[in-house]
C-alpha cells in the first residue's frame, strides 16, 4: 500500500468538505471538516456557501421587503426608492413617476388639508412605493390666482377664492372686522361730516378693508325769527327762521294774537297814547320780533268849510264834491252829485203828465220815450 494520494481540490458532502485520495480503490479522506458556511448573495439569489470549499445551499430568489422612498416625487420630478431583502441586498429604483401618473398614484382625498395665508396645506399620495404627504403652498404664493374676494364687515365675515391647475380650488373664511387680528389704522380713518360720509380702514394679514361711515344727521342752526304775518290782538299770524347752514331749511310758527302773554309781552316803555290829532301806539314785543298796533287819533268834532264842486255832473255822469275841516286840513268829506238826467228825467215826466191828454202832447210823449226819458 503506497502513500495517499490527496486532491487539492475540496470533496464536499451535505455537511463536511474534505481532500479525497486519489489512489484508485482507496476510500481515504484527508482533512475532514464541517463546513463553515456564510450568506452569499448576487443580484438575483442569496444562499450559504462555505467559505472553505466553495459548497452552496439553501439557493433561493431575494425575498423583497416594501419599497421605502428614498426621494419623495413631486407632482413635476420622479423620485427614488429602494426595496431590501432579508440578505442584505438592496433594489433601488430612480424613476418613480411623478405624483401626476395616477396609474401608480392615487390621491386620498380625505387626506386633503387646504393651505391658509399663513401655513401650508398638504395632500397624501399612495401607491406601491409608499405614501408621500404633498405640501401645498401658503395662498400667499404667487403661483395661487385669487378669483373673487367678499370683504367682511362689522357684522359678518367675508371669503376669498384662490385657484391653481395644481392644486385645485380654495376658499377661505375671513374673520369679521370685529375679530382682533383686525387693527384699526387711525392714520387713515375720515370723519364724517354733514356734508360727506367719512371712513374707517381695518387691516390684517387678510389685507385693508374700508367701513364708510355714514354722514352725520344735520342739525340745524337757525337764524332770526321773522314775523311774515304780522299777529293783531284777535287774529294769529305767522313767523319763519332758517337754517343758516341750508338756505333750503325753513320753520314755520304759527304766532298766537297778542293777548296771548305766555308769548307776547307789551312793552310800556315803547307805548304812546293817541292824542286828538296823532295816533298812539302799543308795542308787543316777543322772541319772534315786535309788532306796532295802532291806536288811532282820539279825534275832534269836525267843523266843516263849504262844500266846494271838484267834479261837475253831466246829464249821464255823478260829479264829485268835497269840504274840508277847518281844524285839520286832511280831514276831507267827499259826495257824489247825482248825473243831471235824474232832475231832466222827473221834470220831463211832469210835463208829460200834465200834457199827455191832449193831442199834441202824444209827439213830446213819443220823443220821451225815444230818448227813454220816460
Ligand atoms: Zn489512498
Ligand atoms: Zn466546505
Ligand atoms: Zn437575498
Ligand atoms: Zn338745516
Ligand atoms: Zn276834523
């Protein structure tokens, strides 16, 4: 029997790897050993191979765990995500599409936060490659267009309306002008006036807002009475004033007769007792003004001059006559003469009386009758 002859090369069972001889018929093993496994892997397989002799076992597919998003997509960009197995070994995938690609992203609508003016809004998108919150930018972002805009008032609150291709619409509630973000600006504040309205501004992050105020009430500041008609001691009369801010404003009174003393009151240093000739005065004075009643002339016995004929009567025409007093020459007395036809007239009918018997008298009764003074 010669001395073995052992391979170099391993010989590997199940569990043990060793040197065979190579001496035909002989059996004999050299270097007998377990295997000393360790994990292996290449981009498809992982397995055990000892690290010894080279032996594999237990060669199986890579086992992927969940994809894990390494880059988030964007709804413009693709992103990157990566996939291990239980080995070790990593998958990576650079091209995850876009947030746009609903064939791999679906939108979770109850997900969905609107962005404000001040903080951002977001949005989850899922597919196999995992879950991506979306951040939606602030309204104040210039890629937001604002549709429409209600302001708010003292009593109500107002809304604004921003749009976006991207992100779809958004309304927002504006708080009324009585919530305390809102700050009166003073330095803009108008007041109003009679004449104009005036204006208060309010401004928050949710910009100015303008409350007119309304013009205030007019009151009136009037001038003087004025007596228009003037009151007698049984009769009413009547006063005006206006305003003197409007011309177009006037007030009337009716003004009670001057016995009524709640109103009028008789001034004693202004009254002057009529004599014979003159006349006298009462004075009333009042907050309207002051009315003059007259007291006439006591008066005289008139001691007539001679009648004196100013106007001679014709025979269709009254005359005028007239006498004045001797003790004061605007005393005058006027009559009116009767037209002369009344004396023509009855004497004419007295003849024609007294003639009418006889025949001739027939002709001077027919020339009566035509000139009717019959
Ligand atoms: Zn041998
Ligand atoms: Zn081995
Ligand atoms: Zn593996
Ligand atoms: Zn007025
Ligand atoms: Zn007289």
């Amino acid at each position: 029997m010669g001395a073995h002859n052992y391979s170099t090369a391993w010989t590997a069972g199940t569990d043990q790897h060793w040197h065979a001889c190579q001496t035909a018929g002989c059996t004999d093993k050299s270097d007998t050993a377990d295997h000393t496994f360790v994990q292996k892997k290449d981009g498809t397989n992982h397995w055990q191979e000892c690290s010894v002799c080279g032996y594999k076992k237990d060669v199986t597919a890579h086992a992927w765990g969940s994809w894990e998003l390494t880059a988030d997509p964007t709804l413009k960009t693709t992103g990157e995500a990566e996939r291990t197995c239980s080995c070790g070994e990593k998958q990576t995938k650079t091209d995850v599409p876009a947030l746009t690609d609903t064939t791999v992203w679906t939108m979770d609508s109850g997900s969905r936060k609107d962005p404000t003016i001040k903080d951002k809004g977001s949005e989850d998108y899922t597919s196999e490659y995992g879950t991506v919150t979306l951040p939606i930018p602030e309204l104040t972002d210039p890629i937001w267009t604002k549709v429409s805009r209600t302001d708010p008032t003292l009593d109500g609150t107002g809304s604004e309306k921003y749009t976006n291709t991207d992100y779809g619409d958004v309304t927002i509630t504006i708080p009324a002008l009585t919530d305390p973000i809102w700050i009166k600006d003073d330095s803009k504040h108008v007041e109003p006036t009679e004449e104009d309205t005036g204006k208060d501004v309010y401004i928050s992050e949710y910009g100015e807002v303008e409350v007119i105020l309304p013009a205030k009430e007019h009151t009136h500041v009037w001038g003087n009475w004025t007596i228009t008609t003037e009151p007698t001691i049984t009769a009413t009369g009547t006063a005006k004033r206006v305003c003197t801010k409007n011309a177009e404003h006037t007030d009337t009174k009716t003004l009670p007769a001057l016995t009524d003393t709640s109103v009028w009151t008789k001034a004693d240093d202004k009254h002057v007792d009529p004599t014979k000739d003159n006349d006298g005065k009462d004075v009333y004075t009042s907050e309207y003004g002051e009315v003059i009643v007259v007291l006439p002339a006591l008066g005289h016995t008139h001691e007539w001059g001679g009648w004196t004929i100013t106007t001679a009567p014709t025979l269709t025409e009254t005359g005028t006559a007239q006498r004045v007093c001797t003790l004061n020459n605007t005393h005058i007395d006027t009559k009116t003469p009767p037209a002369l036809r009344r004396f023509f007239n009855f004497f004419s009918r007295f003849f024609c009386y007294t003639l009418k018997k006889q025949c001739f008298a027939k002709n001077i009764l027919l020339f009566c009758k035509k000139n009717e003074i019959l």
